[in-house]
C-alpha cells in the first residue's frame, strides 16, 4: 500500500487501521471543492515521497461520521496519525505546511537518513503548486465578509421565513450533495414534517452571507418560524433524544398530514404558536438562575458527569479557558428544561449563558473558542480565567515595590521575626506593602516551593526574593538595607 492513496469508507477501518501504530496520514476532501481536488494531488506525491507512511482519504461529506469525530468544519483538512494518537492537523490548501507535517510525523524517504520537514521539491511540480496557490487565494476571496446590508438581511429574513420550517442545505431534498445535509433531510422525514428548502450551492450570496446573518459556520442550517435551530449535530442529537420531536410542537409546527400543517404550508410564512408563553412566576425563577453565576451553563448531567456528548464537550472548553461557572441539570428538573427552551428561543441543550445572555450550543462555543471570539467576549463582560497558584504569586510579590510576606501585619505581627523585619523597615523608612500568609494556606504553602526558601518572613524587592528575618537584619546593622532596596 505504501507509494499510494487509499479511500477510507467507515470509522471502523480507520480505526483499525490506526491500532497498528505506523505513521498515518488523513486527507478530507470533497468532490466539488477546487483547493482540495488541487491538494489531493500534493497529497498523492506526498504518499509517494514517504512510502514508510500510509495515506489515506475521506469524501467528507460521503462519511459524516468519521468527518464528526474528527470536527472537519471544511475541507482541505487533512489528520496526521503516529503510535495510534492523533499528533496534528491543518486546515486549507497550504502545500508547504502539508508537506512539513508529513515530514514530521513519517520521517525521511529513506531509512538512512534523520526525519526532516520535507520540502516542496519532493511533493509536486510547480504547475501543481501554482494552481494550489491560486485556488487557495480564490477560496480565501470566496469566504471573504459578505455585507449584511438592509437589502440582503431583508432576503435572508425573507428566506428563513418562508416556510414554517426551512433547511439550508447542499443539493435538493431528493438529491443532497453533502452526507450532513442527507442527514438532515431523513431525519425531518422520519419527523413527518413538511419543510422548505434553498440550495446553498446555487447562490454563493446566500452561502457566505447566511453564515453572517445566523452566527453559524456551517450547513445545513434548520430553521423553525425564522429562528435557527442548529445543524446537523444539533438536529441529530435533538431527534434522538426527542427534544426535535418536541420542538416542534412547542412551536407550532405540526406533522404531514394533519389540517393545520396543510394550511400553513399554504401560507408559506412564519407561524407564530399561540402555546408558548411564560408564567410570571416561571419567568422569574428563569431570569434568576440564568443570572445566578456570571457564568451559567444549563446541561444535562453535571460538569463532573456529563451525561450528553455536547454537554461535556462545552464543559471541556470552560475548563481549557480556566472560566468559573455555574451549571444547572436540566434533567432533573423538566419545568426548567422546557420552559427555558421558550425563554432562551434556543431548542436544544447544553445552552451557555454569560452575564445572563445566551452564547449559544456546543457547536457555537466550539467555533468562538476556536476563532478566539469566545475569550474576547468573555473578556469584555469583565470574565477572565482563574489565575494559576505560580500567576497569582507572581501578581503578589509585583504588587508592592517592597513587598514583605509575613505572618500577620506590620501593625500586629504574630511571630517575632516578622516583627523584628517590620521594625528594621520601618527604622530606615521604607514603604512596602504585606500579605499576611496565615489568612490564605494556598499562599502559604506555594511561595515555600515558588521562593525556594521554606521559612517566613520573605522579602522582595522589585519581585527578586532578598531574603528572610537574618539577612535583612544583617543588611540593617551593616547600614546596608535601604541602599539595597532603593538600587
């Protein structure tokens, strides 16, 4: 197999194939994609130059549920396996890097010689690379900002409301170009809802410019009364938990068949449901919890048992940005779990809330983390992540020019090597700030191992450690310590 591309047509073969632990390659690309037909052919010289390694490819949306465990949010993407683990990705058509990372993770063409980034030499012609280029700056031109002007929000409004339930898709109901989409389309089937649909493929105005418009990267995108729903992860996830099923009935949707779904699909507009309303007193209780923590995370399951996928995939994220939170399980509640579904507007859980508004599902604080939107707006609401043990004494001993940590304070210690330090300061007239390490165990025991000294007091100067009770009254009586706190 070594020197060629094989295609990969379900998880299970890649993940047998991954247990063997030789260096693996993995190219996602679609059909219809010019960049990534142009890098499929990088990649086939690539397979050639490393014959130790395996190359493999995936039509991403042929196999969504290898696409799924991979997050493949576009293609070109290519996967870079060794010993079993995943060890990197890259995104788009970048020849350079592909073949750098291939170098990296398959060594050199011959055993003799030490693995090195390999060079674009070895992988294609020029002709090839120059197409890659320029279809690499045409598809960077294609997902350029779109303008939300009034005129084509008033369209987008137009087309999400035209029918009570809308999908955005690639290709037609009968006939989809994408696996998600397919997907999507059966599930709303097996839902026994009549839905409208727009080919994304057909208007790249709308393509680009909905992506803007919904705040989603991705398609299909399911919409019910002109409100989003999600994609296809959230529509999956909620039509087999029911949610979906549910949804649809809170807002007035009704099945293929019955009058009401008859009549409404003649109206071809958005239905307002008559149904949805809140109690006052269940609106409170809502506008308390959602605002009960800075950060507040409704799931199901808790942040230490997550019992959904999305939920702990959301709790994943919070604690790689070092963000305190609240959370709230929506499953032993079933007031809260409904009723927030009409007060958010948003049908499915996990749902993420900052300063009391809603950020949205898994799928969006995945793509903020992932663009660095989520630590921006996060840090303009005044949240920022917990500091670590080593930052937080680093902030301490900066706080003050000198800055004594003691046991006590200057005006009460409680040990008298503390008071003896307080007093050679005070002699020389030095000001300096004071932590008192007996109020906080966590200070207490990290500065011993951040210092490298194991006793208190300590004394720093400009965050340099100058020493404990003996060294400064040494300094003191040789009349050297306040030329050495003022160097």
């Amino acid at each position: 197999m070594t020197g060629t591309v094989k295609d990969i047509v379900s998880k299970a073969e890649l993940d047998n194939l991954r247990q063997s632990g030789a260096p693996i390659v993995l190219h996602f690309w679609a059909s219809w994609c010019d960049a990534s037909k142009q890098m499929d052919q990088v990649f086939s010289h690539l397979a050639t130059d490393f014959p130790r390694a395996h190359f493999f490819r995936v039509e991403a949306e042929e196999h969504p549920e290898i696409s799924e465990a991979y997050s493949v949010a576009a293609v070109p993407y290519f996967v870079f396996f060794k010993d079993g683990k995943t060890v990197d990705t890259l995104e788009g058509a970048d020849p350079s890097s592909l073949a750098n990372k291939v170098g990296k993770v398959a060594g050199s063409s011959t055993s003799a010689e030490p693995a090195a980034p390999a060079s674009l030499g070895l992988a294609a012609g020029p002709t090839i690379l120059e197409t890659v280029k320029e279809n690499a700056k045409a598809s960077v031109q294609d997902r350029a900002p779109v303008s939300t002007a009034d005129g084509l929000k008033s369209r987008f409004e137009k087309l999400t409301n035209s029918q009570p339930v809308m999908l955005f898709m690639k290709g037609t109901p009968d006939e989809p170009r994408c696996g998600f989409s397919r997907k999507v389309v059966d599930i709303l089937k097996e839902e026994k809802v009549d839905f409208g649909s727009f080919d994304i493929l057909s208007d790249n105005e709308v393509r680009e410019g909905l992506k803007k418009f919904s705040n989603w990267p991705t398609f299909p995108q399911l919409y019910c009364n002109g409100e989003l729903l999600g994609g296809a992860d959230i529509a999956i996830a909620m039509h087999e938990s029911g949610e979906l099923k549910d949804a649809f009935k809170d807002l007035g949707i009704n099945t293929i068949g019955s009058k009401e779904s008859q009549d409404e699909a003649g109206k071809g507009g958005g239905v307002s449901s008559g149904n949805t309303g809140l109690s006052e007193t269940l609106r409170a209780r809502l506008e308390g919890l959602v605002n009960s923590k800075p950060v507040m995370l409704f799931m199901k399951g808790k942040p230490e048992e997550p019992k959904c996928g999305f939920s702990g995939k959301v709790v994943e994220i919070l604690n790689q940005e070092k963000i305190e939170f609240g959370s709230f399980d929506i499953l032993l509640d079933d007031e809260v779990r409904q009723g927030l579904k009409v007060y958010s507007n948003w049908s499915s859980y996990p749902q993420l809330y900052v300063k009391g508004e809603l950020m949205g599902g898994s799928d969006i604080v995945l793509e903020m983390q992932k663009s660095g939107e989520l630590k921006k707006v996060l840090s303009e609401k005044g949240i920022t992540g917990k500091q670590s043990l080593e930052d937080r004494l680093k902030a301490l001993i900066n706080s003050s020019e000198v800055m004594l940590f003691m046991k006590g304070s200057p005006d009460e210690p409680k040990c008298g090597f503390s008071s003896k330090v307080v007093k050679a300061l005070r002699g020389e007239n030095v000001n300096f700030g004071s932590f008192d390490i007996l109020t906080d165990e966590e200070v207490r025991q990290g500065i011993k191992n951040f210092s490298n000294w194991p006793t208190f007091p300590q004394l720093y100067y400009k965050g340099e450690l100058i020493g404990g009770c003996d060294i400064i009254m040494e300094l003191s009586e040789s009349g050297d310590l306040k030329a050495t706190l003022s160097e």
